[in-house]
C-alpha cells in the first residue's frame, strides 16, 4: 500500500471519528463525557496523522 492510499484512508477515518465525536457532543448518541473526550484525542491524533502524510508525500 503506497503512501497516497494510506493517508485516503486515515483522513476516511478521522471523518468517520469527527462525525461519531460530534454527534455524542449533540446527545444523539448518548455516551458520557469521558468517552466525548477519549473520541476527541482520538480524532485529534488521527487529524494530525492524515496532515502529516499528506505534507510528507506533497514535499518529501
């Protein structure tokens, strides 16, 4: 799996995990607020991760 396709799929994820994170935000999916906060780091790490390829394989 090249580079391209492994930051395609990180960056899927990470909208996947925003979108999972804001609906718990929004209640519609009621979990507590731990869990609100361990989906936020998670979707952070997974945000900075897909940046980070895509500024790797576009300048490196």
């Amino acid at each position: 799996m090249d580079l391209y396709l492994t930051a395609m799929y990180v960056g899927i994820l990470t909208y996947v995990f925003m979108l999972i994170t804001f609906l718990i935000g929004l209640r519609v999916i009621k979990l507590g607020f731990k869990k609100h906060k361990v989906f936020a780091i998670i979707t952070l790490i997974l945000a900075t991760l897909h940046g980070g390829t895509l500024i790797y394989y576009n300048f490196f």
